[in-house]
C-alpha cells in the first residue's frame, strides 16, 4: 500500500510543480502525517521517522542555498515518512542525477549557469547573483518534483529487473 500512496503523491506533487512551480503544503503535510500513522501502525514508526528526518536533512543545505525550495524538501520528507531513511536518500541521488542531466542536456540552462559562474567570479555582486537569482535568470529553475517521480519510478523498475 504505502507504494501507491507514495506514488500517488509524487504524481500530485509532479503535476502542481510541473505547472505551479509550487508543491502545495494541503497536499504535504497530511501525506506527512498519514505515512508516519500508517508506518506506525504496521510497527515501522521508527522507518518513518528516520526517512521524514533524513529528507529534511539531506534538503537542508541546498534549500539554504536556494539551489531548491522548501516544499522539494517537504516532498521529500513526506517520502521519507512513507518509506525509509534507505529509500528516500537513493530516491534523492536519482532526482539530483535526473535533474542534472536535464540541466546540462539544454544549451539555455548551460549558458546561464556559465553566466552565473562568470558572475561568481567577478567578485559579490555576481555571489548575489548567482545564490539569489531572479527567477528568470536562475539555471536551476526546474520543477523538482517531476525528477522525484521520475527517480522513484526508476527505483521500482531496477528492483523489479533485480529480482
């Protein structure tokens, strides 16, 4: 069950991010709270603490450095609270790989983070430039919770291939 729900979440939270670039926290915070009931009613309320506490903490220093928001983190957090500390840190790796292929795969997205690193090394205005970017200019404005998706599905394919 909590495959499907987790599921169903990203494909809610993909969507809204997809065309609001925004993860509504109606939708996180009780997926928050029932994966942590359900895991706890199934006798795995530790499971679920571990993976809501590691998707906070493997988020906190990119949303600190504005590189992702904070519903991406709640996202992931919510995840975690449905599954593990194991799961939702290698769903993490595959959505960072996911998004960095599509970041280096567009020639816009390249040229503007060169931009940014050409701005970096100016001196602080390009500092202020590049970690707090308007968001037209930002290279990394994607919408995270489709590479979530994405990285999750990858993880129930390579298991299913693996057995």
């Amino acid at each position: 069950m909590s495959q499907y729900a987790v599921f169903s979440l990203l494909c809610a939270a993909a969507w809204s991010d997809w065309k609001c670039r925004k993860v509504a926290n109606r939708l996180l915070f009780p997926a928050m709270l029932l994966g942590l009931f359900y895991q706890w009613t199934i006798g795995q309320g530790w499971q679920a603490i571990t993976g809501l506490v590691c998707g906070f903490a493997i988020t906190f220093v990119p949303v600190l450095l504005r590189g992702m928001g904070m519903g991406d983190q709640k996202l992931l957090m919510a995840v975690g609270a449905w599954t593990s500390f194991t799961e939702v840190y290698q769903l993490f790796l595959l959505s960072v790989a996911a998004s960095v292929v599509v970041v280096c795969s567009s020639p816009v997205r390249i040229a503007l983070l060169l931009q940014n690193l050409r701005l970096l090394l100016v001196g602080w205005k390009g500092h202020r430039e590049l970690w707090f970017p308007s968001l037209s200019k930002s290279a990394l404005t994607i919408p995270y919770a489709v590479y979530v998706l994405a990285g999750f599905v990858a993880m129930r394919v390579g298991e299913q291939l693996w057995r």
